[in-house]
C-alpha cells in the first residue's frame, strides 16, 4: 500500500488555516515595519485570534478538548501559517506540539491541574527547557566517539519536604517570553534524569529574552533561570526525558517549508505582472526555469517532511521495512534547510533591487530561511549524525529513569 | 608573466590596508547597525579617505588627479572593502564616474566639474539610469520596443533642457553633488537610440531627492530616489551628443569601454574580493580559537574542508580580478569583466555563507560581522549576478566571437 491522499480532515484544516492566513495573517505580518529582521514583535491578536481556531490545541485528544491531530496535520498546519508569519507559526508549532506530548504523559492529577487552564486561556502557552549554556551538544569532535554531549545535565532537582527544589540555567528555550507552563528537564534526585513541570510563576523561575536585535531565532526564545525554584511533589513528569533520535517531529521543516512557499508565491505573484523586455517576466525562459526550480525544490522538500511526518505517526513502518532504516527527520531537515535557503535566494532575485529592501518582505525570507540553515549546529552537523546512523553507531545511552 | 606589482601599486595597497584597518573598520559594524538608512552615513570617514586620495584616485594625472592604473584601484577597492564594503563601494563609486569624465566629457566640461569635485572632500558623483519600471530593461534593452526602458524626459528649450520624471534605486543620491543622469530625448526609437546623458548638479532648479532606500546590506551606501520637475539643465551639460548616452556609457560595447560600465563590472568584483577576504580570516581565527569538546574547531575535518573551499574559491577570483584590471590597463577590451562580476556573485555568496556555517549559531550571536557579510553579498544577486547581467555578458561573448 502506497498512499498520498490526504483525508477530508486534514485537507479542510489546511483549507481553514489558509483561509485565516489570507484574511489575518498576512495583512498584519506584510506591514512594512514589520519586515525589517530586527524589529519584529509577535503579532499577539493573531495568535489569539490563532488558539480560537484551536490551533493551539490542535493535538489534544477530542476528549481534552482538541482535536487528536496526527504529526502530518501538525506540520500541515505549521507550513501553511509560516506562509503567513514564521513567529505565529513557530509559536504554535512549539505549544501545539508539547501540549500532545505532555498532556498525554500526565497524571490524572496533573491533568486536572493544567488542562482546564490550557484549554481555556488563548494565550497558555508551552515550553522544552533543555539545553544548558556550558553543555556542548554539537556532534562535531564527537563525531563516532563517545564524549561530553552524553554527559549529564547541572540542572538538579532536590527534594525538599513534599515538593522539589531545581536549580539550573537552560538556553535557547522557545517560547520561554510567554509560556505559562515549562517541561524542565532535569537530574531529579533519587529518579535520574526526568522532567519537571514548572508553572511560569514558580517561585525562583525567572525568564531572560534573548536578544532580538540578531533574531537568530524564530518566534520567542529566551533563558530560563531556575534559582531554588519551588514545585509541588506531583510536578514530575511521567517517562523518560525524550532523546532526539532524528526520528522525531519534522514540524520545524515545514515551518522551513512556509518561508519558501511564501517567497516562492511572492516571486510567481510578481513574474506575472512585471514587465520587462516587452513581456511579463515568466514568459521569459531565465525567469520561467528559475521559478522552476525553487517549485521542484518545494515539491522534493515536502515530500522528505511529510514522509518523516508519517514515519513518526507510524514508527512501526520502520520495523516492517516499509521505511528506509534512516533517521527521517534529520534527513528532511538537511535538504529543507539547503534547498528552502537557495529557493528563497532565487525568489529575492526575481525582484531586482526591490529583494533587498527592508520594507519588502524577500529580505526577510532570506533571513528567515538562513535562520533554519544554521540553527542549532547547522547541516554540516546533522549530516554527521545521518552518517553515525548509516554506520549503526550507538551513542551510549543516557542513566535509565528509575521505574516508578 | 608577472604578477609583482610595482612599488606605487605597493605604496596605494599599503596605504589603503592601514586606512582601512585603522579606520573603517573600527566604524564599520556601528554604522550597519543604525536603523534610520539616512543616518548611516558618515562624512568623516569620507573626508578622510579623500585627503589619502580614495575619493579621487581615477581622475587622469593631466587634470590634477592621482592617475591610477587599473591594477591599483582594484587592489585598493579590496583592501578598503575588507574592511567595509559599502564605505569601499562609496569612494569607488566616485571613479567609476571620474572615469566616465575623463572619457566622454569635454574640456570645457571637465575644467567646470573636475575642478570642484577635485577640491572638494565631500563632493561625491553618482549616475542615474535605473526608474521604476526600467531596470532590466535599461540594461538588456528589447530591440524591437520602443516603449520598454527609461522614461524620464527631456525636452530642450532654447539653451536649456527642460526634465521631468523620476529615478530609483540611485547610488549616493541623498550625499552626492554631481549626477549623471540618462533621460529620453526621444521617445519615438528604442532606449539605446534616444537617449541623452546629462551633468546634472545636486542644486538644479526643479531636482530633488525622495526616499533613501533601506537596504537589507550595503547599509553605509547612500540608494535613493531622485525627482525631477520642470528641472532646467543647460545644454553646455549634454555629455557627448544629443542621442548618444548609450555610446557614450560604453553599454553598447562600441565607443568608450572602459568608463562607467565596464569600470563597473571590475568594480564589483575587485569589493567581493575584499569581503572574501575578510571572511576567509574570520573564519580561519575562529576555527583556531575556538573550542569544541576541548579541541579546537580546526581539528575537525569538516571545518578543514569548509576552509579549504572559502580561501580556494577566494584566490580563484582573485586572480580573475588582477587579471581583468591588467587587461584594463592594456586596453584590452573582452568580455571577462563581466565574467568576473557574474562569479564575484557566486564566490562572494558561498564564501560568507560558509563562514557562517563555520562560526555557528553562537559565533555569529558573538560576532555580528558574520551575518554583516552575507547581507552584504546579497547586494551582488541583482547587482552583479542576476540572469540578465549573464545574459549581457553572453551576448557580449557572441559580439566579440563574431
């Protein structure tokens, strides 16, 4: 069985999210002052506006108030507002993805605590603390060597009386400026490694946004400080903290994948009203096979995300041999990341000196689609971890969790 | 073969390094940070540069300028875009027109404008061609429409001519005081058959400057737009005939080919060779001092082979820049400036993205400059690399295989 079609669902939340992003999105993020890279604040109204259509609940069972969304109806959402606004749809690719992981490792307790409020609140929304500012987590020298990114984390957990005390500083957290709620990874005394849910107003929690003059990030992103941070007793995550095995969410790639269809639906927009040489621009052949090119590369590109979508919607596809023994998601990445950078390069030239400026959105493509280029240790590191893979190399399991 | 270069060429490559070492680089990252695109500026730096004689540097020996060979300028155009490439492209700019004078202007002419824009430290030239709907088609104008390309008008009455439209996208407008500026003399042929260059002063009755254009890079040099209403320039201004703008500014290929536009094509070049340059050191000191799992990022493997690319692609134009301005200097006229400015795109792209992709998300957040360079590069997409300043060059090809 081999099957493409999307089901009537997943093809009418696409139409649905489109739909808003024409009518709400887009006005509010093409604004001119908008474009420039270092000045850009959320748009908060369209993230409301965002939760109401339940995209922020998305993956929620129906049960909990959402609407049991697969990994491949996540990301196809995620593409369609990053055609839009690349922070919406980074914000909401963050809380929309946690919020079907956390919830469902909850207690019934937990639960009760949280879900109303999540539910209930449009601006509730989710953060990973993970990495740490010292730990060196690029592949790089470590390349087939077990090294220090297998060494633990310094964030600790002790407990003190019928609650637990953390300390620790965590880095390049999304959405660290508004979450309401952060799954906290943690060296958590008498268990091992675990995650702590940590309420935004825990005492000793404290949030540092990170500079947005650069914006070598998309959406929020801050630093978390967690200085004898008091929680409650039944604040500790049920599982493992999650291991990134390559295999995981490609919601990031289509992200990626938005930037180069809004910068690709910008440039075929303006190859067919611009005139030069006596006709409009696509006619022309140097134009025509440059737009091309960056629809194959959409096309290809997608086809990799979706793939990997579907992959972690079925990790049993691996063990029947219907997928490629490959680490998907990391495999995605790489060719989104290089191929949506060279579409958006190409789109931007489409428009002459016009893809330059500040006040015109190609720059910002540009910028948004380099960002996804060299995020976290770049492609040159991702590849390194697809080869250890091809190669079957087995990084040394991080201590197992105690049993509870 | 020789590739030494003479003790003057030395002296100017010498004197430009320590300029801009001591000086633009100390301003450089301040000035791209500031918002405001008509703030960026700085007159200092300028009056600086032009009492070392980068400002005036082109202008023949004969009407009091320094007289430089080709060689030269392109070494100074690197060293100084090392260090800033838009404060490199704002001097150069002024020889590329200092050319344009020497070649095309007459006597009378250049006696009135080479005068003041010698003795002047902030008398800046730029040249007008490109208008709202004329870009590519003023540089690849269609043969058989009359219609396509500029549009600003001329009209002559008595001894003036009388201008009226607009321009965009135009080098140092809002700083410059002497502008070329082609507008249509007639409208009944195609662009290349009916325009007409004209000197046009920054103080003209009925000329102004609009918007300063917020470049993504490049942010120092000054891009505006320029209006002109009911604008009186005296016939005495008319560069070379009536008509013949396009003979002159050497796009046909026939008459002057080494002012204006070809100048241009090594110009852009010999500033990519700059930035390469700069990238290449940033990348080679940060892949030395950094570490990673306590070793230094150099010892690995893929850092090595993104180094080896960056300072190969890097020499690879250098030696096709030197050799282009060599030929310059020999009167050589073929299409491998233009070659030269199309892979200047190339190299300069790749070169900064890949210092990047050597300094990582963190070494960028450390150090700024990385993420300077490549919206400074991307400048050369429309500038220097586009499918239509390929085709030019092809057809320039064709022209002289014929």
């Amino acid at each position: 069985m081999y099957d493409l079609r999307l089901s009537a669902e997943q093809i009418e939340i696409r139409d649905t999210v489109r739909d808003f992003v024409a009518q709400e999105v887009k006005p509010a993020a093409l604004d001119a002052q908008r474009l420039d890279a270092c000045d850009r604040r959320l748009l908060a109204g369209v993230l409301d506006k965002a939760s109401q259509l339940g995209l922020r609940t998305l993956a929620l069972p129906e049960e909990l108030g959402g609407a049991d969304a697969d990994t491949l109806t996540l990301c196809i959402v995620t593409e369609e507002l990053a055609v839009g606004d690349v922070d919406v749809a980074a914000v909401l690719a963050e809380t929309s993805g946690l919020a079907g992981v956390l919830f469902s490792r909850m207690t019934a307790e937990q639960r009760d605590r949280l879900l109303p409020q999540f539910v209930t609140d449009d601006r509730y929304h989710l953060a990973r603390a993970v990495h740490e500012p010292e730990a060196d987590t690029a592949l790089g020298i470590h390349y087939h060597r077990p090294g220090a990114i297998e060494a633990g984390r310094k964030t600790t957990a002790a407990r003190s009386g019928d609650g637990w005390i953390v300390n620790g500083v965590k880095r390049c957290v999304a959405n660290a400026p508004i979450a309401k709620l952060f799954a906290v990874e943690a060296d958590i005394e008498g268990h091992g490694p675990g995650t702590l849910l940590v309420p935004r107003d825990a005492p000793g929690l404290t949030v540092r946004e990170h500079d947005t003059g650069l914006r070598w990030y998309h959406g929020a992103c801050g630093e978390v400080t967690l200085d004898d941070c008091r929680v409650p007793a039944d604040s500790l995550l049920r599982g493992p903290p999650t291991v990134a095995n390559g295999r995981g969410s490609p919601q990031l790639q289509s992200l990626n994948l938005g930037i180069g269809r809004a910068a690709y639906e910008a440039a075929l927009d303006y190859a067919d009203l611009r005139v030069q040489g006596g006709r409009r621009i696509i006619e022309h052949q140097a134009i025509g096979t440059k737009l091309a090119e960056i629809a194959i590369k959409l096309e290809v590109a997608r086809n990799a995300v979706w793939k990997a979508a579907f992959a972690c919607d079925h990790p049993d596809g691996y063990a029947d041999r219907s997928l490629a023994d490959l680490p998907l998601q990391t495999v995605a990445e790489v060719f989104t990341a290089e191929a949506i950078f060279e579409a958006a390069k190409d789109a931007a030239e489409c428009f002459g000196a016009m893809g330059v400026m500040r006040d015109m959105p190609l720059q910002k493509y540009v910028h948004d689609a380099r960002i996804c280029l060299h995020s976290g240790h770049g492609t040159g590191d991702a590849k390194l971890r697809i080869a250890e893979a091809l190669a079957g190399y087995r990084r040394p399991a991080a201590p197992a969790i105690a049993a509870e | 073969m020789d590739f030494s270069l003479s003790n003057e060429q030395r002296a100017w490559q010498m004197t430009a390094r320590k300029f801009a070492e001591e000086e633009i680089r100390p301003i450089s990252l301040a000035r791209d940070a500031i918002s405001d695109p008509r703030e960026t500026f700085d007159w200092e730096i300028i009056k600086k540069g032009s009492k070392l004689g980068f400002r005036t540097m082109a202008v023949p020996k004969e009407w009091g300028g320094q007289g430089t060979d080709f060689v030269s300028q392109a070494l100074v155009m690197a060293e100084l875009a090392k260090a800033d490439s838009a404060i490199s492209k704002t001097f150069s700019q002024c020889w590329k027109w200092s050319h344009l004078i020497a070649a095309s202007c007459t006597d009378e002419q250049k006696a009135r404008f080479l005068k003041p824009f010698l003795e002047d430290d902030t008398f800046l030239l730029g040249k007008g061609i490109s208008e709202p709907s004329a870009g590519s088609d003023n540089r690849l104008p269609p043969a058989d429409d009359v219609k396509a390309g500029l549009k600003l008008k001329a009209e002559r009455r008595g001894d003036e001519w009388i201008l009226n439209g607009e321009k965009c996208f135009i080098a140092n407008a809002s700083v410059g005081k002497l502008f070329f500026i082609d507008a249509r003399t007639n409208a009944n042929v195609p662009v290349k058959d009916g325009t007409t260059m004209f000197l046009v002063p920054r103080d003209t009755p009925g000329f102004r400057i609009g918007k300063v254009f917020n470049k993504s890079g490049w942010r120092f040099y000054q891009n505006g737009e320029m209006i002109f209403e009911d604008a009186r320039v005296p016939h005495a201004n008319v560069v070379g005939e009536v008509n013949g703008a396009a003979r002159k500014s050497g796009s046909r290929g026939g008459g002057d080919t080494t002012g204006g536009d070809l100048f241009g094509d090594l110009e852009l070049a010999a500033n990519a060779l700059g930035v390469c340059d700069d990238a290449c050191a940033l990348a080679l000191a940060h892949a030395r001092s950094h570490n990673q799992g306590g070793q230094l990022l150099f010892e690995q493997q893929i850092i090595q082979l993104k180094l080896n690319r960056m300072h190969m692609l890097t020499e690879a134009l250098r030696s096709l820049v030197m050799r282009v301005a060599w030929e310059h200097d020999h009167k050589l006229h073929t299409a491998n400036p233009g070659l030269a400015m199309n892979f200047s795109t190339d190299v300069i792209q790749e070169v900064t993205e890949l210092n990047m992709d050597v300094h990582g998300a963190d070494g960028c957040t450390i150090n700024p400059r990385v993420e300077k360079l490549v919206r400074d590069s991307i400048i050369w997409s429309h500038l220097a690399g586009d499918t239509v300043q390929r085709m030019k060059v092809a057809r320039r090809l064709a022209r002289s295989a014929a």
